[in-house]
C-alpha cells in the first residue's frame, strides 16, 4: 500500500475562527497524505478538527470573513485553497467527492432519486445524453446495492430509508467515479447492521474501483475494521498517526490509548 501513488498532500493546514477579537483554532498543524486506493480513518473527540480538516479537503471551506485558512491542499498540482474557482468546481464533485452523516440533509426534498444521482454527470459531462446518463444512475444505484432502481429512480428521498438515502447519496457520489471520497461520519445516523453494511459497501468500492476514502467516525470499531491507516486528531492537532495494527494494537499515545479503552468490548469481540 506504501507504495501506491500519492494523490493529495496536506501541508501544515491551519483553520481559525475570530469573533469579537478571539480566536478559535480548529485544524492546526496538519500535515497527511492520501495515497491511490487507500482508506484513512480519522478518529477524535467531537470539536476535534475532523470536519472541517475534511472539508478543507473536500475543497468545500467557503470563504468566510470570519474565517482564516493556510497551507497547502495539494491535488493534481493545484492549491484547493487558493486555487481560482473554475479549478476548483473541476474538483468538487468530480474528482473529490463527499458523503455526510445525515443524506436526508444533503438530498434535495423536491428532487426525485435519479436525478440527484444524475447530478455530477449533468454539470461536469453535458455531453453525455438524457438516455445515457438514466443507464449510468440506474447502473450506480444497483451497484451500490439497491434493488428495484427503476422504482426508486422516481421517488423521492422522504420515501426511503435511512440506509438506501445514504446508498443514494454514495451512489450520487460515486457515479463520477472521484479519485477521493470522504465520508464524514457515514453511518452515524444508521442502526447497526446498516452501519455494517455502508462499512461493506465502501470496503467494495475501494477494492473495485481503487478510490481513496477519507472515512470520518467516532466508531473506532468501523474504523478498524474498514480502514488500512488511521489518524487520530485532539483539539485540533493530529497526535497520532499509523497502519491500522499500530494503532489498535500499539497505540503510543495517551489520548488513543484512552480512545481504544474505551471501544465497548461487545463491538470489539464482533469484529475479531
Ligand atoms: N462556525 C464556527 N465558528 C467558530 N468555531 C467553529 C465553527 N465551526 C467549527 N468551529 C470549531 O472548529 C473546531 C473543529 O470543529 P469540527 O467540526 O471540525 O469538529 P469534529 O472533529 O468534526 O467534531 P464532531 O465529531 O463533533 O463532528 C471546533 O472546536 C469548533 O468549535
Ligand atoms: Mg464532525
């Protein structure tokens, strides 16, 4: 795996935000790389820095008067932070793209299914036709495990379950075919076999199609079971950093350790 391509470089991330003269730091210091056909966790208590190092990376920090960023997000020889807009509307989506916890916050209501998978393809392919681009949804959507696509491609997302709206949501994800997806906090909102399954679901996608997945949680568990390396962020800063193994099985510092203690023990023995 080592030896794979490195497809993105983070170069010393900072983000801060100032309101009435103070000033919260959120990303400082950080410093990853992701290389092709990888999976990374990214673990750490809440308010930690995993959000918005993700979408950082994600090119999807807007610019905000109260907001400051530095560093480099380097992907495909261009700055996601600095880079002009076009570069990064070329990225977003396409080449980087996200899935967050709750689909139901991401899907459009008034939107039927197939068209929000369709999405990516309609502004970054609009050569490709109506016809086509309705094959690619329904090829997708099937891919990523839902049945009677058809069906689905005319509803609505308050039609489905929690589960098939974030199949959905990867599927509208995916069907660019990025080189990068990042998953922040997938399956939160799931039940747990649903969780196993999208864990499944994005273990498939990697070994098929090679992509990298930057997979935010707060289940260490799903992390050791999903992810090849795993880093480990506290207030901010990353503290640890290593393979899976190293991690779960040698954690050197004091925060993951307490991280890893505290993994409930019924979810570690149905794991082993
Ligand atoms: N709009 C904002 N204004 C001020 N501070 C913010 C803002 N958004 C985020 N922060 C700060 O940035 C830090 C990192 O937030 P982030 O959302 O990345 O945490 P996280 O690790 O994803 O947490 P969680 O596990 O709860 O999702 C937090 O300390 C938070 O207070
Ligand atoms: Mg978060």
């Amino acid at each position: 795996m080592s030896e794979e391509k490195v497809i993105l470089t983070v170069k010393d991330l900072h983000i801060e935000f100032h309101d009435h003269g103070q000033t919260e730091t959120a990303v400082e210091d950080v410093d990853l790389v992701l290389r092709r056909g990888e999976i990374v966790g990214i673990v750490g208590e809440s308010g930690s820095g995993k959000s918005m190092s993700a979408l950082a990376i994600a090119g999807l920090l807007r610019r905000r008067a109260m907001m400051t960023r530095s560093g480099e997000i380097l992907f495909e020889g261009n700055n996601l932070l600095t880079c002009d807009r076009a570069t990064l509307r070329g990225v977003q989506g396409k080449k980087i793209a996200m899935i967050f916890q709750e689909p139901m916050t991401s899907l459009n209501p008034v939107m039927r299914i197939g068209k929000q998978v369709g999405e990516i393809l309609k502004i970054h392919y609009p050569e490709i036709s109506k016809e086509e681009r309705k094959k690619q949804v329904l090829k997708t959507m099937s891919q990523v495990g839902l049945r009677d696509c058809e069906t689905l491609y005319r509803m609505y997302p308050h039609e489905l379950s929690g589960g098939m709206r974030q199949r959905i949501m990867i599927a509208a994800a995916m069907i660019g075919n990025p080189q990068i997806l990042i998953a922040d906090e997938p399956t939160t909102a799931l039940d747990i076999t649903t969780q196993a399954k999208i864990v499944k679901l994005l273990s498939k996608i990697n070994e098929v199609r090679h992509t990298a997945i930057l997979f935010i949680s707060h289940d260490l568990s799903l992390v050791s079971q999903l992810c090849h390396r795993v880093i480990v962020m506290q207030k901010g800063r990353i503290v640890e950093e290593g393979s899976a193994t190293e991690i779960f099985e040698h954690p050197k510092d004091a925060y993951t350790k307490e991280l890893i203690a505290a993994i409930p023990k019924v979810d570690l023995s149905e794991s082993a």
